[in-house]
C-alpha cells in the first residue's frame, strides 16, 4: 500500500469508527473506491470495515469473506509500529517543557516589559530553543536509523580518536584498526552523547578504550563518577527516565540522548549495555560486529 491508499484508509478507519456500522460501511466504501492501488479499510481494533476492488482482485477473496474480519498483526512490523508510538509519545513529552518555559518567559516580557533584563531573557531563550533542536533532531535521526541510510566499512579507532580530540581530561585507549560497518554520523553521535553523559557525571577523569573482543568491536565510555544502581540500569535508557540518585538526565541533559545512542546502536546490530567497572563509577559498553 503506498502513501495514498496508506491515508485513504486511514480516512475511512476514523470515519466508520464514529459513525453506524451501515453509514460507516458506506462512507469507507466511498473513500477508498477510488484508490487505484489494493486498499482495505480498518477500525482501530485492526476489523476490516471496506475493501477496495483492486484488492479483490489482487487477492482473489470475495468482499464478504474479507468484512468484518479482523486483522492479525505482523509480528515484526507490530514491534516497530509500537516503538514508533512510544517514541511519539516520549518525544512529546520533551517538547512540552522547553516550549511552556518560552511561553512563560514570553508572556512575562509582555506583561512586565519595563522589568526583563533583555541579555538575561535571550540567554534562556536561547538555551530553551536548542533544546528544541536537540528533540526534533533526535526525531530526523530515528527516521534516518528506520531507513538504514549510510552504511559503510568504518575504520571505529579513527571515528573514536576524532570524535574525542580537542576534550579536556579523557584518557584513550584504543586498539589500532577496528573496522565496522556503520554509518559514520550515527556513530559519531552516539560517541558523542555517550562522552557528554560521563563528563556530566565524572568525579575527575572519563576513559574510552576500544578493543576487538570475540568478533565483536567493544567501545567503552567510563566515568569516575557515582555507580548506576542495578535496579535502574535499563531505566537510563528510558526516553524520559528520571532517576532518584545523583546520576539524573537532568543535570544538563537534552532528555533523549541515551535512548537515543541505543536506538542507534540496536539499528547496527549492536547493544549498548551500562556496566560497573571495578574501580566504581559507570561504563558504557558498545559492541558492534566487527566487519567481515
């Protein structure tokens, strides 16, 4: 189904979802007769309501077998359609926050236009919309990830070197040619927003080392910071988690850039996984398959 036959069954869903099943039937019949391509007509609860002709002939069905059947849904594409949602959802929620501190800081200039200092206003403003633009370009990126765009052999020990050149008190070390195949910019990314939350959260010191380990390549970011407790582990990862201890997203976090740096790290066939190294504090581990 492309894009067309996509929204004119979604139009006819909403319109036989809030209207008598005969009206319904009718209207969703109307809306995709004219789809050219085969297109069928479901209510939220994934019931048939309409099919088109083309889908009649393209299936070899008769229309009475098909309405009122409900639809089975596809084991892959349901856990992606469900994370899409999630992500809506989350994304949502971090939008809220800078856009309600600009209306307020607005509205009190407004109000009060004698009494803002003008240098302090645009500093917040300023900081609110880049939080902003952090949100929308995680949401351009997740899009990118769904695609698979840019993949390519990837030498990660440059990436990794690049990357942390011109950072203040992070040791190295890091195995000489570890090649990947990965997109360039989402790595860069993900070591990016995996070095801006230790640094956030070191007591003196971050260390990324890189090694090949049973095929795999393992980046590690540490910190000497407090440890993650065991029981919230998986809850850093959460789009909007907001931790009890010290280690909060919030201490100058965007929100998002966790969940982020996993989502990109999953769409690479890898994992990222958060560790207590011996010494205390927290590591983030990345493996990717190493290219063949």
């Amino acid at each position: 189904m492309n894009r067309a036959a996509a929204c004119a069954a979604h139009g006819a869903a909403d319109t036989a979802h809030g209207a008598s099943d005969t009206a319904a039937a009718a209207a969703a019949e109307a809306l995709i007769a004219a789809v050219a391509l085969p297109c069928l007509a479901m209510v939220p609860e994934l019931t048939i309501v309409a099919v088109n002709q083309a889908y009649l002939t393209a299936s070899g069905r008769r229309r009475e077998e098909l309405l009122g059947c409900r639809v089975v849904a596809d084991p892959v594409a349901e856990p992606l359609a469900d994370r899409q949602r999630q992500f809506t959802a989350d994304a949502s929620h971090e939008l809220r926050t800078p856009l309600a501190a600009l209306r307020v800081r607005v509205e009190e200039a407004q109000l009060h236009p004698g009494d803002i200092d003008l240098p302090d206003l645009l500093e917040h403003v300023s900081g609110d919309l880049d939080r902003l633009e952090t949100v929308v370009d995680d949401l351009l990126l997740l899009r990118s990830l769904d695609a698979g765009q840019g993949l390519e052999l990837l030498d990660l020990t440059n990436l990794a070197a690049e990357t942390v050149a011109g950072r203040r008190d992070v040791r190295l070390d890091l195995e000489r040619g570890v090649a990947v195949r990965a997109a360039p910019r989402h790595l860069t990314r993900l070591l990016a927003d995996l070095l801006d939350n230790a640094r956030r959260h070191a007591a003196r010191e971050v260390t990324v080392t890189l090694h090949r380990t049973a095929g795999h390549a393992e980046l590690a970011v540490a910190d000497d910071g407090l440890a993650v407790p065991s029981g919230e582990r998986e809850r850093v990862f959460q789009r909007v988690a907001r931790l009890d201890t010290v280690r909060r997203r919030d201490r100058g976090g965007a929100g998002l850039g966790l969940a982020t740096a996993r989502e990109i790290a999953a769409a690479h066939r890898g994992t990222l996984e958060v560790e207590v190294p011996p010494g205390g504090g927290a590591r983030f581990v990345l493996r990717l398959p190493l290219a063949g």
